[in-house]
C-alpha cells in the first residue's frame, strides 16, 4: 500500500455543492460542501455521503478499460452477491465461521491437486495476494537455511541471499529488505527478459536459501523454465552437494499453464520445487483481495512458522502476516472453482488468450511497432516502436490512449536493458474481441495524430514511465 501523509491542501474558502444533495430544501440544506481533510462538525445524510463520494470517483479510469492491470475486473452478479453476504465475515475466526474455513480448505485441495502435489500432505493457505503468499513463502525459505545451518548462522560471514531474475514482482525487494536478505539478480540480455537457469546458478553458494522462478513475467508475459531451472540445481548439487529449493511465483500462470500448457512441466511434478503462490484475484478470476500459497509438505514449511492460537474458543494453526481480512474472496474463489470446474477454466482461459494472440497480430500489422512477446503464455504481450518510427515513442501513445479511455502502461526495463521502453497489454476475461476491436480503432486514430508529430514529445523517461505489477 502508498504511505501518505495526513497533510492536505487547506479548503482556502468554501466549496459550492449540487444543492439537490439536500434531503429537502435545497436553499438551506447541504449548500456548502463539508471540509475535506478533517471530520466534518456534524453527520450528514447516507445518500448525501454516498453521492459526494460517488462523483469523485467518476474521475478514477474504467477498470474493465484498464489494459495495465493484472487483477480481475469482472464477475458475475451471483459471485458479487456472495461477497455481500461474506464482506462481514472475518476469515481469521474458524471457530465462529467454520463453512467458511472449509470452503478455504477445499480451495488448498484443489489447487494441491491441479499443481500435482499430494493432496494428503501438501499443506497451504489462502493470503490476500501474491505479495503476501511470496512473503511468506521467502520466510519458509530462509527459516529452513537457517535451520541448517544453525551452526554458523547469524554470523557476518553467514549472509542468507536469494537468487531472481530482475523481472520478478517488487514483493520479492521487499522481502529481501524488510528480512535481511540478499537479493541476488539475473539481469536481462538481448532478448532474453528473464532468468536464464546458467546464471541463476552461478550466483549460489553455501548461504542461498532459495531460486525464484517466475511462471509469467510481469514485464512481457513470458514463462521461465522451470524444469530447466531444476534441472541446472540437481547438477549444482550433484558438483557441490549444495541442496537449493525452488519457489515458483505464479501470481498469473499458476492458474493459466495447468489449463492451457497441460504438457509443460513447472509445478510439484519437478522434486526441487518446494512452494508455490498464485494470485486468486488474477487469472483466478476473484476480485482483489485473495492469494494463495502452497507447500510440497510439512518439511517446506518449518513448523515454528506456524502459529496455533486459542482465539475465542478454538486452536487456530495459522500462518500469515496479518489477521483480520474478510472471508468474501476465499468463498468468491470457491464460488468460481465450482462454478467453472476445469472444463470451464480452460475455456475461459483459452478465449483470453485467443483475443491477446490476435489482438498482438493486429498491432504488429499496422507496421509501426515490434512485438517483443505475442500472448502465447501469459494472455499478455508487449511491444515498442520499430526503429524507424521517429515521430513519437512509447510514452506518448500510453498518454495518448488515455484521451479514449484505455490504460497501458509505458516503461523502460531493467539492467541490463535500459535503453529499451515498451508498452504492455493484459488481456483478462471480460476484454472481448469486441473491445480489442474498439480499442485498434482508438490506437489507429490516435497513430495518425502521432505520426505527424516532429518528435517525441517525452522529456523524461523516469517521469513518464507508467508501469505497476
């Protein structure tokens, strides 16, 4: 989350409101706004608040335009009634809502099974998002390191690291900051944009607690080779005896490989691979607020990670790093599991990568950009201006949409590719072929404005990059 201070911009006179907001006289009722960044002196009515609120959100962009965003944007109206009915539900009291507790459990089950983990020993949990199953899939890490080499840990010359290609999500900075941890990363070469295994190996020792490999860049939709990955660690160990585990960060392809790409092995088939996390609120099709996190076993997961309190009346195993959340997500992510099944699923799946293969093939034709991915993995591609487009860049066509109403994103990459800057688009259910219709439309309207250009008109790239995992 952003921090933000408590400081506003003082209200220098007073603010006219629509004076229909009043519940009867609007010249004497509810003329002037209340203040802004204080409490207002007295309450006022519910429809009066709801419409204030109500019309400053119309200035947010049209989430199901939003071609930035990984998190999904739609669902039916009987899954949002179901989280109406769960939103005061706290998912952390099992005692008090044990249906819900077990519609969690059978979630863990599912996802146990579809990852081809023993469902009789696998052990997971649901979380509020990828950032938080990766935090805690770090912290399993580092504890079963430490555990071993107790010996010699913590000492200055015992410095736990973590191995990544510099594509990954910024949770995993964040875990390495907030738990003294050294992130060690791949960096990107030519066209290659994630983790090569080779060199991920050669950044480990006797202190690397663990490998992450990311099954759907961020940065250009594509897949990591896991099996790869593996394969490279079980010769490192068999050279030095050096046993390094693998947590696959599937935030996006967790729930589109097992679907779509049955044959690619990425999951706990492969012997190395420990953990893994997925994002129910991405291609799980949940609204934001649901991750989940899973363990081969109970050896993954270090029992005194796990906390087993007597809340109000009942021994709660748990593992998470906060408490209190709504159960609405976990019983919306069963509603859909059920729902969907996996014929369902892979249908779903299938369509949304469909519209982003075409929909690449379509951005590619109009003869002004080079695709850099083509929606073959993840249902997302990315793509930047070919070497002769001079007029304009990347930035301002991601400024440009924006007067149709879409979100894409603009951003350079990371080292060792810099000097390359691209745009992005997520293509999720709910974005039809009609809308990728629409949206070509808008893209080759606004081409014509921004060929005629004399130059780019971006000044500074680090201001102008518009870029959110």
């Amino acid at each position: 989350m952003a921090l933000h201070t408590g400081r506003g911009k003082p209200d220098e006179h007073p603010r006219s409101m629509n004076p229909f907001y009043g519940e009867a006289n609007p010249v004497v009722e509810m003329t002037e706004a209340p203040p802004r960044h204080r409490l207002p002196a007295g309450p006022m009515l519910p429809t009066t608040a709801y419409q204030l609120v109500h019309d400053e959100l119309m200035l947010d962009g049209n989430s199901r335009l939003n071609l930035a965003t990984f998190v999904t944007t739609w669902m039916e109206s009987e899954a949002g009634t179901l989280m109406a009915e769960c939103r005061d539900k706290n998912m952390i009291d099992k005692d008090e809502y044990p249906r819900t507790a077990e519609l969690e459990r059978r979630c863990v089950a599912m996802l146990a099974h579809l990852w081809n983990a023993d469902p009789q020993s696998a052990v997971g949990c649901s979380t509020t998002g990828s950032s938080e199953a990766c935090m805690l899939a770090g912290l399993a890490f580092k504890r079963r390191w430490a555990r071993r080499n107790a010996d010699r840990y913590p000492s200055k010359d015992a410095r736990p690291n973590l191995v990544m290609g510099v594509n990954v999500q910024v949770c995993w900075d964040k875990f390495c900051n907030f738990w003294e941890v050294e992130a060690r990363q791949v960096p990107m070469e030519g066209d290659r944009f994630h983790l090569d295994p080779q060199s991920a190996v050669e950044l480990c020792d006797e202190n690397t607690i663990g490998v992450i490999g990311i099954l759907g860049s961020t940065f250009d939709g594509s897949y990591e080779p896991i099996a790869d990955l593996c394969a490279a660690l079980d010769d490192l160990q068999e050279r030095t005896g050096l046993d390094i585990p693998v947590h696959v960060d599937g935030a996006s392809g967790a729930m589109i490989a097992p679907f779509l790409d049955e044959h690619l092995v990425w999951d706990f088939r492969l012997p190395r691979v420990a953990s893994i996390n997925t994002s129910g609120h991405k291609y799980g099709l949940v609204y934001p607020g649901v991750g989940w996190a899973l363990w081969r076993d109970a050896e993954a997961l270090p029992e005194e990670l796990v906390f087993r309190v007597n809340y109000l009346g009942g021994d709660m195993p748990t593992f998470a790093l906060n408490f209190s959340r709504p159960g609405a997500q976990v019983v919306a992510q069963y509603y859909t599991f059920l729902r969907l099944g996996q014929k369902g699923f892979r249908a779903v799946q299938q369509t949304t990568r469909n519209v982003a293969r075409a929909l690449a093939d379509r951005v590619e034709a109009l003869g002004d950009f080079r695709l850099l991915s083509r929606g073959e993995e993840l249902p997302v591609f990315a793509f930047t201006t070919t070497p002769d487009v001079t007029a304009y860049d990347v930035f301002d066509v991601s400024r440009g949409l924006r007067a149709y109403g879409w979100l894409v994103p603009a951003y350079t990459f990371p080292a060792n590719r810099q000097d390359l800057s691209v745009l992005r688009i997520v293509c999720r259910n709910g974005f039809s072929t009609d809308l990728s219709d629409l949206f070509i439309e808008d893209l080759n309207r606004l081409l014509s404005d921004l060929r005629r250009q004399p130059c780019p008109l971006t000044h500074d790239k680090k201001v102008a990059t518009s870029f959110h995992h």
